[in-house]
C-alpha cells in the first residue's frame, strides 16, 4: 500500500486520517479532522499546525504522541489527556487559544 509521504493541510471539510504512521507537517486551516493515526515507536504526528477548525483526537483510544502543537487563537483541540501525549505546547503571544482537554 503506497503511504502519503507530503504534509497534510486542511483548509475546509471534514478529514478523518487512519492506519499507523507518521505525519510530519499537520496543519488544520478550518477543517474538521480525526487525526486517528497512530505510530509505535515514535510520534504520530510531528508538527500539528491547529490554526482553525476542529482537530478531535478523541475518535481513537489508541495511545498516540505529537511532538509539538502550535495552537492559534481559532483552532480547536479535543483530546483525551490519557490518550494523546503533546511532548511541546506552542500558543500564540498575547493569550491561550481555546483548547479541549477530555478525560
């Protein structure tokens, strides 16, 4: 099976990302996505990019890690903290973004 080796960028409808794997460069513009992907060994997701829309890691209960998280002031993360490891936060100057921490 050929795997997508570019970045994934999402700038509207609904994206659903699935199997074991590792995606470099996420970036959510306005889009709904289930970033479902999982690595072992490593992280599912290097740079997630969550500038607006919807990003809901909690259609998985598979343990997975993202490296870093830039978090802008339009972007919405929904995750299960016993399910979804952020090694870094980033979160634009001047104040937080809205963020969703489920457990």
């Amino acid at each position: 099976m050929a795997r997508w080796r570019g970045p994934v960028i999402a700038d509207g409808g609904v994206l659903t990302i699935e199997e074991e794997f590792t995606v470099s460069n996420f970036t959510n513009n306005g889009a709904t996505v289930y970033p479902n992907n999982t690595k072992s060994g490593g992280n599912a997701i290097t740079n997630a990019y969550l500038k607006g829309g919807t990003t809901d890691a909690t259609q998985s209960s598979q343990p997975r890690t993202w490296a870093n998280v830039y978090l802008d002031r339009d972007g919405v993360l929904v995750a299960d903290e016993d399910v979804l490891t952020v090694t870094n936060w980033h979160e634009p100057e001047g104040g937080t973004a809205e963020r969703v921490v489920m457990n």
